[in-house]
C-alpha cells in the first residue's frame, strides 16, 4: 500500500517517515510475539536487522501505548468471538 511512498517520497518527507516508523513498529512486535512459537526464524530475522542486538529471545514484549487503544474495534472483536462460540456450540 505504501510501496510508492518508500519508493517515491523524498528520503526526509514525512509520508516515508511515518511508514518507515510504522514498518518497525510492526516488525518489533511480530519478533517479539512470534519468537516463542518460531524461534529460529524470530532470532534470524532479527539479528538480520539488529546484528549488535541482544536475542529476541531475551527482550520483553514492547508495550503498546495507550494511544493505540480503540475501543470501538475491541468491541467488534468481542462481538466476532461471541458468534464463534456460538457456531462452535451448534456444531
């Protein structure tokens, strides 16, 4: 979605900047969670990116600011696992 903006934009514009910001958030999260579940590839992934960085195994989760807390999309997940268990109880 953002490929032209990488590509495209001025290294120092703020539309990079911010997807560049938002791609190493992600990246720092999905190491992190995924690491217990693939380890190997959570550790190569990121000592790729980090070389000089301690393992993935052996930082703590990053915390998501309190920012990121949306309500109105935590209620539409409660709504998607409710209809879940419903379907899972009929079968």
């Amino acid at each position: 979605v953002r490929k032209d903006a990488l590509y495209c934009d001025a290294p120092q514009s703020l539309r990079r900047r911010a997807c560049r910001m938002v791609l190493d958030e992600t990246f720092s999260r999905l190491t992190a969670w995924l690491a217990p579940v693939l380890p190997f590839t959570a550790e190569e992934a990121w000592l790729t990116r980090f070389p000089n960085e301690v393992s993935v195994h052996l930082r703590t989760f990053p915390e998501a600011p309190d920012a990121w807390e949306d309500a109105f999309a935590g209620e539409e997940v409660a709504k998607l696992r409710e209809a879940r268990a419903r379907r899972a109880l009929a079968c």
